[in-house]
C-alpha cells in the first residue's frame, strides 16, 4: 500500500525530487485508488503549487509551518503527552510495533514522526492500517485543522489521510482544539517559551530498542524512497 508512505513523504522536508516526480507519483496514487479521486486531485494541487514556486521558499515555508512552534509539529506524541514521561514509554511501544514489520528507525528519529508512522502503516494490511491510523486520528485532524484555518497548503495532505482512516476524527475535541490553540510565537523569546520544558531523558530513549538491530530510516534519500515506491526506472 504505496499511497500511506507517498502521503507521508509529501510532509518531509522538500528536496525538490518528489516534485520532479510528481506524475509518477500521481499514476501510484491511482493505481491503488485507495483515496478517491477528488483527494488525488487535491494531492495534485498541492505539488503542481509547489513545483511552481522557488525551492528555498518552499523550505522556507516548511521549516516555518512544522518547526518554528507545536501547533503543527509533525512528532504526534508531543500533542498528547508534550515532554513527559509518558511519551517515552510510549515512543518505545511504538518502536517495538514497527520492529515487527521489519522497520527499525535510527537513532536520530523518533517514531512518533507522521511520515514514520505512514511508512509502517504501507506495510500492514490495508484493514489494519485503516483502524491503527484511527487511533491517532483525532491527533492528526487537529494539525490538519490548523494548517487549513492558516490556509497551508499542506492542510489537503493532512485531509487525504484523514480520509484513510476507518473512523471520523472527534469534531467536538477539534472544535476544542481550535478555540485554544495559541498563536504562532512571534518573537524569539515567545519561540523559546512555547518549547521550554523540563529535561526528561538523559539519554535517547530508544537508543537500547534499536541496538543491534537492522536500521532503516523510513525517507533516507527522497528521490531512491520515491523510485522505490512508484517503481520509477530513474
């Protein structure tokens, strides 16, 4: 199931090949026809807006809408359980998970990351995938709702893997969510207050789970991940 890891690919940072790509990519989606076509067109929008645009404002724009603050943050763990040490424990569980697909993460990524997760949902069965992604839906629904009321363009990837879930994300916990959300920080010292918290682990977590295992990093290189998935001869 391409369509999971090709969604979750178009939320790492843009290197520029997956925009060269983007027909094959399309042709994938297609192929598989897991989302229906009117989300495959919005896929489309989304890359022929970026493809049309300088790279470096297209980093920019990442950079700015996924790592300046928490409301977009793609770590899922960080909007349920922020920097305690329930997140960690958790972290762990779900590292354990993706070992049994045979996915195992570096070091230096944690697998609460959205574009991790929907690589290891590729490689269940479609109705397993469907009922996982359900249990973090709501999680999803919310960053989605954000970026859509800040008008990213990014919002029409999160609406197309919403439509993949086997369940409707909470509308009440959304409608919530979107009444508190603070704004976006504007200075530096309103940046460094919103990520100011107290020191959990001293050490990576997940640094004894991945020892001795066989390493993959779900996205190494973008354009051999896409080649791979669209089964592209480039």
């Amino acid at each position: 199931m391409k369509t999971f890891k090709l969604l979750g690919l178009l939320l790492t940072y843009p290197e520029g090949t997956v925009y060269s790509e983007s027909n094959e990519l399309l042709e994938t989606l297609r192929s598989e026809a897991l989302l229906p076509e009117k989300f495959i067109k919005k896929v489309e929008t989304f890359l022929i807006r970026q493809k049309a645009q300088d790279l470096m404002a297209v980093q920019e724009d990442y950079v700015e809408t996924f790592d300046r603050g928490r409301a977009h943050c793609l770590h899922l763990f960080e909007h349920i359980h922020g920097e305690s040490r329930d997140r960690g424990q958790a972290m762990i569980n779900l590292s354990e998970t993706y070992a049994t697909k045979d996915l195992y993460i570096d070091n230096g990524e944690l697998p609460d990351y959205l574009p991790l997760f929907m690589e290891y949902l590729s490689r269940c069965e479609f109705q397993d995938a469907t009922e996982l992604l359900g249990e973090a839906i709501d999680v999803i629904a919310v960053i989605g709702a954000k970026l859509k009321k800040y008008k990213s363009p990014y919002a029409d990837i999160f609406t197309s893997i919403e439509v993949l879930s086997n369940v409707k994300a909470d509308s009440e916990k959304l409608k919530t969510a979107l009444r508190e959300s603070r704004k976006d920080p504007e200075t530096l010292e309103e940046l460094d207050q919103q990520w100011k918290e107290a020191e959990v682990f001293t050490s990576d977590p997940l640094t004894d789970v991945a020892a001795n295992s066989r390493t993959c990093n779900a996205f190494p290189n973008t354009m051999e991940a896409l080649n791979k998935i669209t089964g592209s001869k480039k």
